[in-house]
C-alpha cells in the first residue's frame, strides 16, 4: 500500500523545487520528448504538487515513463527544473519498501544494443532507493 | 518603619527618523492623533545612511533604554541606495551589539513610510513596551552619570 | 556662545492644550545661551513672525529655536523669517511639538515635559550651527540629447519648443532610431514612417536643434547646470555640407555585398550608403570596412560620379566640446537576438525570424516592398507561428528577468496585419500570458481574436525543426493539457529588448546609476521617473525601461518639461546641507566615494598643513552642486574627516546629549 | 631559519646594490631576543644585526604610509623602499594600496615565506623563564635561559593567529624569496571556531566574558597603533572636534566603546592578520572583536576577504537590494 501522507514539502524538500516559481509557460511540456507516453506531463507536476494533489502523481504512470532526460529541466526560463520534481515523485514512492518498479537484476534482460547509455542510467535511477 | 520610594521605570528611548519617509511617518501619526508612549524622542536625520555607529553608542551612554532607527523602506530611498547601506551597516552594528552580550532587544530598525503614520505608531508603542520589559539598561551606559 | 531666542507656539489650542505653553517657555529661558524666551498663539502669522523679527534685533540673537508644529511644515516660512531680520537662515531650529508631543498626548505634564525636551535638544543643536550658504552655480541654457530615436527627437523638439538651444547626438548616420524600422503602430495602425518622419524633419530643420549624427559622446565632465562633453564625430568620409544626397554614389558602388542593417541583413547595401530614404540627415556615409578604395586604394567611383565633390577618403575622426546645463539619456533598446535559444532553430532555419526582422518583411520600404515572403524560398507563407516571451521573464543566463512590455502587443499587431493583408494565411500566437494594458489596448488584441481569427494558444514551443521545408513546432496547449506538433511556413520570435550596449559605459562617464538589467535607474520610481539620481541627467525612453511608443512620447516630454525646468534658472541655488570633507582628518582611502550615489567626491592631490607640517596628500573633494546631503559618506569615513553641514556628528550628538540628559 | 636569513641578506644586497630599492624595512632585535623590532637599513649599513626568525610577526605594510608619502618641501625625493611580506602582510598592503595609502609605485615587494610565527607567551605558559636566547632548529626551538637549555617542539609554540593561516601564498609581490614556497604544515583550527563558542554562550555569560577581558584594557593604543586597516592620520579618538575624543577609558562604557567603534572602523577592511591580539600587552583577544564582524558578513552577504585585490568594494561599502534586515539579529547567535 502505497504511503499516500507525501506532502508538498516532503516533495520540495527531496527535489530542492520551489514550485511556486513556476509562470505556467509549458516550455517543459512543450520540450518533453515523452510527452505521449505520460500520463501526467511536467507541467503538470508542478501545478499538482503546487495545489498539493501529490496522490495521482504517486499512482501514475509518468513517473516510470520519464526518461529523466532533463529537457524540461534544461529548458525551464524560471529554473524550476520538473525533471528534479517528477524523480522526487518518484523517489517518494522508491523508498517505500518493495515499492521499486524495477528489480535490479530485471534491468540486463531489457538491455539492447540500441539502447542510449541515457536510459540505462536512468533506468537504476528507477530501480531503487 | 521606613519604606524605600520605588520610581516605576519609564524607559528613554531613542529614534532616529529620515527626514524624508519616517519623520514624515512620525508627522502623520500625530496628524491621526496616533498616540505611542511620550519617552519616545524623535532626533531628524536626511537619511537612515546619517546615523553613525556612534551616536547610537552615545545614546546608550548617556542613559537611553532603547534606540531605534527608522528609515524608507528598501527600495523607496529618497537618495536610491542611503538605506541599503544603513541596513548593513545596522545589522553587523546590532550583531556586534549581541556578541558583547548587550541585549540585542534595545536597537531595532524599522522600515516606514510617509504614508504608514499607524505602522509608526504601533511601532513605537510595541518598542516601548519591549523595553520596559527589559528594563533599565545598565550594561551599556556611563556609570558616571550616576553619580 | 549664541544668543539664543526660544519661541513656542500655541497653534491656537493645537499645542496650547496639551502642553503648557507659558512653563515651556519659561523653563526653556533657563538653559545656557538663551537670552529670549517667549510664547505666542501663532507663530507662523505675520504678527508671529513680527515678534521674532523684532526680537531677533532687540536681543541680538545669534540663533532661533521655534517650538512649533513640524519642520517639513514650516520650516521654510521661519528660514525667511530669521533672514529678514539679518541671521542666517541655517542659525534656525525647530522643536516639533504638535506633531510629535502635543497631538498624541493627552497628560499635559508628561506632553510639557516632553516638549522641554524637544526643545533643550533643538538649543543644543542651534548651538553648533553654523551660517551656511547656498551655493549658487550658473546654468548652461543648452541641453544634451544623447540618441536620436523617437524618445530623443520628442525631447529634443519640446525643449527646442521652449526657446533652449539642444544637440542630439546618434551614433548612426541618421536619428530616427527603432521606430524608423517598424511598419505599423498598434493600437491605431497608423504607418511608423508617416508619423515619424516629420518629427525627424522637424529636428533637422529647427535651428534651435542641432543634430550631431554619426557621433558618440567621448567624454562627461562637470555637474548639474555645467556639464562640459566631448563629442565624437565619427569619419564619414563625405563632406556632410556638400552632400545633396542625391544618391547617385550610393547606387553606382561596386561594392554591393554588405548587409543592409537598416533591412535587419534582408537585402544589401552599397560600401556608401544612406540608410533610408527618409534619413535625416540625407546625407551618405562611407563604411571603411565594405569600401573598396578605402581596403585596396583602387576604385573612388563614388568621388567620380559625386559632382558636389563631397567624397573625401581623408577624413579623420573629430572631437567637438561643448557646455551644456543639461543632459537627456535616450539611448533606447535593441532586440537581442535569440541565438542561444537553439530550441527556435534561429540560427538554422532562414524563415524563423524576430518580430523586428518580421516588421522589415512587411514594411512597404522594406526588401520586399511589403510583399510578405519567406525568406527562405521567397514563397508566401500558408502559416505562421508567433511566438512570445522569447528570452523574456525567465531567471536562466540567456533570459532577461523582466517582461520586455512591448511583445504582446506588437505580435497582436504582426498577427492583425498578417490576417488583414492575406486573410487564408494561418496564424498561431502562443503566449504565457497576454498582457495589454494601456488604452485601446485590449481592445486591440480582442480584435486579434474576434474579428481576426489569429489562434492564440497558452503555451510555449518547445522545438522547432525544418523537415523538407517545413518547420515543424512541437509545442504546450496547456489548458488542453495536450503537446501539439503544428507546421508552419515561419516562426516569428517576440524576443526580448535589452538595452543598447552603449547604455553602460554611458552610465559609467555620467556616473547615473544603472540597474543588472543596464537600464538606467530613476530618480523616484514613483514620484520622480524621468530624472537620475545624479542631479542634471534626465531619461527619456526606452534607457530606463521597455516602453512603447505612446508611453515612450510622453516620458520624452515629460522629461523634456523637467530640462525645461532646470534651464529656465540662471542660477542653481544649491542645498547647502552638503558633506564637506576636512582635509587635515582625510586618509584619501577613496571610502565615502564608493558610496557616494552622484558621484559627488573626487580627489585631488593638496598641499596640507597639519601638526606643522606641509605635505602634499590625496584628499576627497565634495562638489556641493552635486551632493545631495544624504550623509552615507560620513559614516562610511574612518577618520571622521567627512560631516555633513547641518546634520553634523557634533550636532547630532548634543541633541542626542540633550534628550538623553 | 638561517638558511632563509642568508638567502634575504643577500637578495636585499643585490636590491641595495643594483640600485632598485634605497632601503629596506628589516627586523633588529630588542631588548629580548623575542621582542623583535622593526628597523630600516640602508646600502651603508651592515647587516649583522639584521634578524629574520620565528619573531619578526610584526605587519610591515603599514610602515609603507609613512615611507612612501609624497615628501614635504625641503625633502629629498626618496627611492623605493623594500618591504618584506609575509603572505598573510600581502593582504594588508594589498588593502593599503586600494585605499591609496601607499603609493605602489615607491615599493618594491619581496614575499618571503612563513612557517608561522611564535609566541613568546607559550613558552612562558609552559614555565619557561628567565629565556636568554631562542634558536630555531627544523621542527624544534632550543631555547636558552637562567635556567639552563630546554627544547621545545616548534608547533607548540605558533601563534594562535598562524593556526589558521590564510596560506602560503602571496597576493601581493614584486618578487618572491623562494619561488615555490611549500604550504606549510599547520595544525590547523577552524577561525572562527571561538567567535562560534561566544556566540553559543547565554548573553549573560557573552557580557561577563567581554567584561572581564575588556576591563584588562590600560588603553595603550597598541592594537591601534599596529594595525595597518586603522590607519587614519588622525584617530576620531584624539581628535576633539569628533565629539568622542578621549585619552583614558574612564569607565566601563568607554573601554566598550573604544573596542566596538575600534572594531567597527575596520570592519570590511580588517584582513585579520592579528596584530591587534598579539601586541596587546594585556593579551585581551582583541581579533575575536574582528572576526566577528568578518563571519556576519561572510555569512550575510558573501565571502570576502579584505586585501584579496585591491578593487573589490568591501561588504560594508556595497548592498544588494535582497540583504536580510538587521532584525535577522534577533534570530541568531546562541540565546534565540
């Protein structure tokens, strides 16, 4: 069972994001290169985590579908920087016990030779605590 | 049987108001019949960026209780930059102040106005009363005015 | 010691009823130095002021404390009081019992006693006054435009209007600045050229104007009402007053490959060129860089063809000094160019463009005589992506923090022009927000929408890439919560304005301040916005913030009324409560400059006399024209060797001794 | 130490000698061999009382005002002087220069290295007396007294101030004696390790501490007089125009005063060489007064050091318009 008591500042405090900054531009939605595969995009992330409404977000799919590719975080005028918000997400959910989405030893099978150096190393960024 | 006279404490306190923000604040309370405690003393300065070290010193030397300085909001200073200056100059001053064990409650900044004539009221009253808590100031006055 | 006359009013019952009067005087007349004490029921009446006049000169009073209502008050009316009867006005102090005793006490002993206070203090300090005077310093009746965009011909010609003589100095071989580029002006639409223009003829032809075109300010020396500058001109290599400009150079140079600047690089330009055919002056300009005689020594076709005979290769740089009472900064914007946005593809792509580029592509004058065509392939665009807030309010490197103010309403313009002029075209705004106040302005961008159909869409482009000619914009809907990917046949980027980089070493020589963004700071943001800080440099325009062209018009007048203001004065009377440096006590560390906000203190190598002996020393000088009194040097001063006249450390201290006694 | 000496004798000779400087501030001893003076030589001078060792602390910079003023009338146009500095003197005379106290011009800069200077003081502490001579021998100090030769380590015997050494190099210099001077190896403190433990005590036992240690002062003007960031031609305090002049302390708040506007004066030029502390014969640790000011604004308003180069504004000549208000006082230190 998912430990739904993550609060805004829990959030702000693992990611170092001040939310508020924020000016609702888009350029990070506008900039992700995964935008399809989310369910939640990063613009998103902060406005949710802004209002507090963190539950969604720790349900969702977006936060294994993030490629932690830092567009969005690169891109951001305001240096809110999303990409750290979504891993806080992520890591909130992490290090609940068994929580991880991926085993360690689950990663080597899913290993192609195509693969950018980028997502295996995100990749064990997902793994776990 | 003889019982000693006890005098109530009323303490002396201090205040030095730019000429331009805070004098003027000071003018609109009593324009607003605004009262704040009498042993208030207002001394005019052009800007907050006049008051040297020294005459704060001097006060506690001579006897005040508490000295305040109070200025243009940051930003709003008649002369640009006076009390971006006073405001450092104040700080490392009050902290000094502190370290030497002087009760960092006696010196206060305050930012008003010309328009915030109820700030500096209020200001006053609350700063009046702070010391009168406090005290008399005895660690950092001349022991000789005593005799 | 002084002789001292103590005055307190009644104001009627305004102090007489909570402070007993009579004792105040009466206890007052008791302190060292006062020889007079008296109180009267207004002090301020002609009959008030009578009794100090009279008794000014019946006790041969040295100085005057007046018990009364506040200093800001009056302080003035009793200044002139004391005047006429022969003290100087600076031998005054007031002792403010209403607003600080009277009016917000209410025991009436505990109020008397603290108005005795009050006015022991203002004894204290009457005794170390001294009779200060003011300075007065003449006034150039000329002024200085430095930039001759709109913002500096408005200044000038309104301040030409009242009768003063002003130069303006350009640095380009034309005034006309920014505006002479624009197409149309929002809200009205009215053409940019049919409305400028003849304010630029205006400026050309009023004798009372001088223009100094193709030239840079060298030098600022000098304060308020006195300023010396030398001014740059710059070699044209045309003899300015033979030149017709008739353009028969300009159109028989071989050298044709230089990008026109004027057309934003659109179209070239000939190595002798007149920016546009409305330049004034319409005189040509030689660039050495471009000019095949001036590279290789072989060609001078322009000296053939040009029968005024105004070539002249020789021409060298000039330096022109002259006084002016005044100086007006109007050195304007630019528009930065989004290079480091790589996410625009501006760098890459030809048909991705800024807005003043856009405004050359659709001007009638321009390169394409107002035929809008894709740079690119010379194809009308089908579609047109706007894009705004390009590098503005945004908190990384390459942005500039603050919002470039003009953006949204231009792009409603671009969109407007571009929806009137080829209705099938598709045009697409994505905005962070629209922001439109002024008047007629939402209107304006209502228009856009309603009547226009331009497509405005809250959210930014993220990415920007030309696939088979077309660019494809990846972008945000964000209240469709949706990444959209459109194309387009040009994207228009509203990128931000930043000042011209001119602005700073500027600010440097007239030593006006200047926040991080370089625009230059005003005096009062609310009450004083057209002036500096530094007293004699007024701002005009876009150096002190973006503007647009109404706003933009106004401050220009706004500020040419303040020019008008200073140079109407023969005489500067200066406020004598200036910082004043005591050159035995001076280290000549350079400390009280460092804080000084006029740049008030220099330093100059003095013979000194001090404990007997003569040596030469580094000691700070205080202009008293400049200083404004506000005393931040004398505390940041070690040595205690600089005091303010009037607030001076021994004055502020016997007025603290005296409250504190 | 001696090797050292011989090299600085005979670097000085050479600038005697080819004429680049016309004298130079050197060290002579006094009437102990650890109470080491400052001294001019000259070309005609000999040198063999010339000394270079474990005492010669003292900040030579600000000697510089006096050498290297314009002259008065009737006065010879001097040479250079040459000065030698210490890495941790660079930083005053780099301060002296930015406030156009010394005329660059007229100096010529010989960095010599430090080991870290000794303090006379810790010998005494370990019950050494009656000391006749002290010679430094690599990491050991032999000294000499009444009593017979004792062997000290040489870090037992550094100056508290050198235990938080700036660090070998200089900021300042014409020349360095040794080129590649190495970091010495210091046992190193935190500087502001006993500012932080006054700060934690209740202000009860901050006003006692200072107290106690203030009312020492006999008011000598030492730690004015040595300090090369108060400097000033004529001190507020011997001017009688300033409103504050005074001579003595004639009580408790006077000697508070003196120190505070002492302290307050150089605050943002201060370098912290520590001058003040070791000259005080009352050994009142007068720097702590300093470093005080130096941690508030490192810590409110961004490193600085004082001296580093001789253009940076100091902190207290310089604002930026985010910097806390001075109520931020009444939330730090040790009793909230």
């Amino acid at each position: 069972m998912l430990n739904t008591k993550i609060s805004k500042e829990d959030l702000e405090r693992i990611s170092g994001v001040n939310t508020r900054k924020c000016m609702k531009c888009g350029k990070c939605s506008a900039t992700c290169p995964n935008f399809d595969a989310m369910d939640y995009h990063p613009h998103q992330f902060i406005d949710m985590v802004d209002k507090g409404n963190i539950a969604p977000l720790l349900e969702s799919k977006a936060i294994w579908t993030c490629l932690s590719c830092m567009a969005c975080l690169q891109r951001c005028p305001r240096s809110v920087e999303p990409a750290k918000l979504i891993e806080a997400v992520r890591l909130a959910v992490v290090r609940q016990q068994g929580e991880n989405r991926l085993a360690a030893e689950d990663i080597p099978e899913l290993l192609d030779e195509d693969l950018p150096q980028q997502a295996i190393v995100s990749a064990f960024r997902k793994y776990k605590k | 049987m003889q019982v000693e006279e006890k005098k109530e404490f009323t303490p002396l306190i201090v205040a030095f108001c730019c000429n331009w923000c805070s004098y003027a604040g000071a003018d609109l309370a009593g324009s607003n019949r605004l009262n704040y405690p009498a042993n208030v003393k207002i001394i005019r300065v052009p800007c907050s960026c006049r008051v040297n070290p020294l005459f704060i010193l001097r006060a506690f030397q001579r006897g005040a209780d508490g000295v305040i300085m109070c200025g243009c909001h940051p930003g709003d200073c008649h002369y640009t930059t006076g009390n971006y200056y006073a405001r450092r100059r104040m700080t490392t001053l009050f902290s000094m102040l502190d370290y030497l064990g002087i009760e960092k409650e006696r010196t206060r900044v305050e930012w008003v106005s010309a328009a915030e004539g109820v700030k500096f009221a209020a200001t006053m009253k609350d700063f009046a009363e702070t010391i009168q808590k406090l005290g008399e100031n005895r660690k950092l006055r001349d022991l000789r005015c005593e005799k | 010691m002084q002789r001292i006359g103590v005055f307190v009013c009644w104001c009627g019952t305004n102090i007489a009823a909570t402070v007993d009067v009579a004792k105040v005087a009466e206890t007052l007349k008791s302190e060292p130095g006062v020889v007079f004490a008296t109180d009267y029921q207004y002090m301020c009446s002609a009959s008030g002021q009578e009794i100090i006049k009279n008794a000014i000169k019946e006790h041969n009073l040295t100085g005057v404390v007046i018990c009364s209502c506040s200093p800001r008050m009056h302080e003035a009316t009793f200044r002139k009081t004391v005047q006429a009867a022969g003290i100087n006005p600076y031998m005054l102090e007031i002792a403010n019992i209403r607003e600080q005793c009277s009016w917000i006490h209410k025991d009436k002993e505990e109020a008397t006693e603290k108005a005795i206070i009050l006015g022991r203090a203002a004894i204290a300090k009457v005794h170390l006054n001294a009779p200060l005077t003011s300075m007065e310093s003449p006034v150039v009746k000329r002024a200085l435009v430095i930039g001759g965009g709109i913002a500096g011909i408005q200044t000038a010609l309104d301040i030409a209007d009242a009768g003063f003589e002003v130069d303006i100095v350009e640095k380009q071989p034309t005034i006309g600045g920014k505006m002479a580029q624009l197409d149309k002006t929002f809200p009205t639409l009215d053409c940019a050229a049919c409305i400028l223009t003849p304010k630029m003829v205006d400026a050309g032809s009023n004798d009372k104007v001088n223009l100094y075109t193709y030239c840079e300010v060298d030098k600022v020396e000098g304060f308020v009402g006195n300023f010396k500058v030398t001014i740059k001109q710059k070699p044209r290599y045309v003899d300015a007053t033979k030149c017709t400009g008739c353009g028969e150079c300009t159109t028989k140079c071989p050298s044709r490959k230089n990008p026109n600047e004027f057309n934003m690089g659109f179209d070239n330009r000939g190595a002798v060129y007149i920016p546009f055919a409305q330049a004034v002056p319409k005189v040509a300009t030689i660039d050495p860089d471009d000019c095949i005689y001036m590279k290789t020594g072989k060609c001078g076709l322009c000296a053939k063809v040009c029968t005024a005979g105004a070539i002249n290769y020789e021409q060298k740089e000039e330096f022109i000094t002259k006084e002016y009472g005044a100086i007006v900064v109007a050195t304007g914007y630019n528009q930065i160019k989004p290079t480091e946005f790589e996410e625009y593809g501006y760098n890459n792509y030809k048909d991705v463009v800024t807005s003043l580029e856009f405004e050359r592509l659709m001007n009638a004058a321009g390169p394409t005589g107002g035929h809008l065509l894709r740079p690119s392939n010379g194809k009308e665009p089908k579609k047109i992506v706007f894009v705004q807030c390009v590098g503005s309010r945004g908190q990384s490197c390459r942005d500039k923090s603050y919002c470039s103010k003009i953006c949204c309403m231009y792009t409603a313009k671009h969109a407007m022009l571009v929806k009137d002029h080829y209705p099938d075209v598709d045009v697409t705004v994505f905005y962070i927000d629209v922001r439109t106040p002024g008047k007629n302005f939402d209107e304006f961008y209502r228009r856009a929408v309603e009547e226009f159909g331009v497509h405005y869409i809250k959210g930014m482009v993220g990415k920007v890439e030309e696939e088979d000619g077309v660019l494809k914009v990846q972008a945000s809907d964000l209240l469709a919560n949706a990444q959209i990917h459109m194309d387009a046949d040009m994207v228009v980027l509203a990128a931000a304005i930043e000042p011209d980089k001119s602005a700073r070493p500027l600010a440097t020589m007239l030593t006006a301040s200047m926040d991080t963004n370089d625009f230059f700071t005003e005096a009062h943001a609310k009450l004083r916005p057209v002036e500096s800080p530094t007293a004699g440099i007024f701002l005009s325009g876009t150096c002190q913030g973006p503007k647009d062209i109404p706003e933009t018009v106004s401050q220009a007048s706004a500020c040419a009324a303040k020019v008008i203001g200073l140079l109407a004065k023969d005489h500067l009377l200066c406020n004598p409560c200036v910082a004043h440096s005591n050159e035995t006590l001076c280290n000549g560390c350079s400390t009280c400059a460092n804080v000084c906000p006029y740049g008030a203190i220099t330093y100059e190598d003095r013979l000194v006399m001090d404990k007997g002996v003569r040596e030469t020393r580094r000691i700070a000088v205080v202009n008293e024209a400049v200083c404004q009194g506000c005393g931040a040097c004398t505390v940041t001063c070690p040595s205690g060797a600089m005091d303010l006249k009037g607030f001076a450390n021994r004055q502020i201290m016997a007025e603290v001794d005296a409250i504190c006694r | 130490m001696r090797e050292i000496r011989e090299l600085l004798v005979n670097k000085i000779k050479e600038l005697l000698d080819n004429g680049t400087v016309d004298r130079v501030i050197g060290w002579k001893a006094g009437e102990f061999c650890y109470d080491v003076t400052p001294a001019i030589f000259t070309k005609d001078d000999s040198f063999d009382d010339f000394l270079f060792n474990g005492f010669c602390g003292a900040n030579q910079s600000k000697y510089l005002i006096e050498e290297t003023k314009a002259p008065g009338r009737d006065e010879p146009e001097k040479g250079k002087i040459l000065v030698l500095l210490k890495p941790c003197d660079s930083y005053s005379f780099n301060q002296l220069i930015k406030e156009h106290r010394i005329d660059r011009e007229k100096v010529y800069a010989l960095g010599v290295p430090s080991k870290g200077m000794l303090d006379v003081n810790k010998l005494r502490n370990m019950g050494i007396n009656g000391i006749l001579g002290i010679e430094e021998d690599g990491d050991m100090v032999k000294v000499k007294t009444l009593y017979g030769d004792k062997e000290v380590a040489r870090k037992d015997l550094i100056l508290d101030r050198c235990r938080c050494c700036k660090g070998s190099k200089h900021v300042a210099y014409d020349e360095l004696l040794i080129p590649e001077a190495e970091e010495w190896e210091k046992d190193t403190t935190d500087r502001f390790a006993e500012v932080e433990k006054l700060e934690q005590m209740s202000a009860e036992e901050r006003f006692d501490f200072w107290r106690s240690q203030l009312s020492k002062c006999i008011r000598c003007n030492a730690c004015r007089n040595v300090c090369p960031a108060c400097s000033c031609r004529t001190c507020v305090f011997d001017n009688a125009n300033s409103g504050v002049a005074a001579k003595v302390n004639a009580d408790d708040f006077e000697e508070n005063m003196f120190h505070i506007i002492r302290a307050w004066h150089v605050a943002g030029r201060c370098t912290d060489c520590g001058e003040c502390s070791r000259v005080c014969p009352q050994n009142i640790p007068l720097h702590l007064l300093n470093r005080k000011f130096i941690k508030d604004m490192n810590e409110l308003y961004g490193d600085f050091q004082a001296g580093d180069d001789t253009e940076t504004k100091g902190p207290l000549t310089a604002f930026t318009k985010t910097d806390a208000e001075p109520s931020i006082v009444y939330s730090r230190g040790g009793d909230k």
